[in-house]
C-alpha cells in the first residue's frame, strides 16, 4: 500500500478510511473503459483519486447495480461501504488501477471490462466487531461485558456517506 502510515500498516483493511492515501490520478491518454459491478449487498460508494489526490465521490451503487465508466490508466478508485465507511476491494485490493483498452484485443466499439466489487476476508473479531457496532448504540457500549481494548475499538464512530459529486472527467453512463 503506497503511502501507509506505520499506524495503517497493520490495521484490518476495514477500518482504513484512506486506503489510497499518497496515489493520485497521473495524467494520461491511455482509455480504459470499465463495468464496476456491485457484488455486495451493500450500498458501495465509488470513489476516484484526483490528480491532487483527493478522494472524489463518483458514484453510490446499489446492491448488484452497476455503472459503466471511461477512466485512464493511471487513475485509482477505491469503494466503501457506503453505511460503515468500510473499505471494499476489487480482486482482493483496495485500490484499482485500471488497465489500458487495447482496440485490436478489445475491438471497437471498446468492450468493457468488468470489475468486480466485493468484500474484503473479514477475521472473526473484525466481522464481530462490525454486526456489534451496527447492533449496539455507542451510549450502551459501556454496559457491554467485554474487554475495554473492544470497548475502545467499539467507540470508533462510524463513517457518514456522501452521496454527491461526481468525479471530473470520468462518464457515467449506467
């Protein structure tokens, strides 16, 4: 992961907020032209990396929805559970870094190539810790019967999703 933080390195991939933190988007010419498939049942919030780094909000998708997206090579996306803030992965990785369409492979019009969404294998205290945030108001975590380093992990607020914006550039056209 480009760019962690030592206080990232060992964080479960769910809790990351900025799993592209330190990529940007480079300039190129180079299309790619993508299908981001949701395979989630999760509301999943996709997210481009701007040429200054920046998260830029693109799009929200629905459980099984999909949008069809002509980026560059070059340009990062990442997902997250819209809801939790979660960090969702295409092909087992955080951040997606598309390929480059090639016309005499792809044919014209471009094929699109697919990409799908997923979640990320979860450990049992990580998925634990998810349904119990989802379950238990944070006023009530003090009356749990587990350890305070959960307690702790419990307090953590949860992420608020953003459903405006869209990234510069980039088409939509689902």
């Amino acid at each position: 992961m480009t760019g962690a933080n030592k206080s990232e390195i060992n964080q479960p991939l769910w809790k990351l907020r900025n799993p592209a933190r330190g990529q940007r988007s480079g300039q190129s010419r180079v299309p790619s032209f993508l299908r981001f498939v949701n395979r989630t049942t999760r509301r999943v919030n996709v997210t481009w990396i701007d040429y200054d780094g920046r998260s830029t909000h693109y799009k929200t998708l629905s459980a099984g929805c999909c949008v069809d997206v002509n980026t560059f090579v070059g340009h990062p996306w990442t997902f997250q559970d819209r809801d939790s803030g979660d960090t969702l992965v295409v092909q087992s990785q955080a951040v997606y870094l598309p390929e480059a369409w090639n016309r005499d492979k792809d044919g014209w019009p471009p094929r699109r190539r697919l990409v799908f969404i997923s979640l990320p294998v979860y450990s049992l205290r990580e998925r634990c810790l998810q349904v119990v945030k989802k379950l238990v108001p944070q006023n009530c975590i003090d009356l749990l019967d587990v350890p305070p380093v959960l307690k702790e992990e419990l307090r953590i607020p949860q992420h608020s999703g953003d459903d405006s914006g869209h990234g510069s550039g980039h088409s939509d056209t689902s």
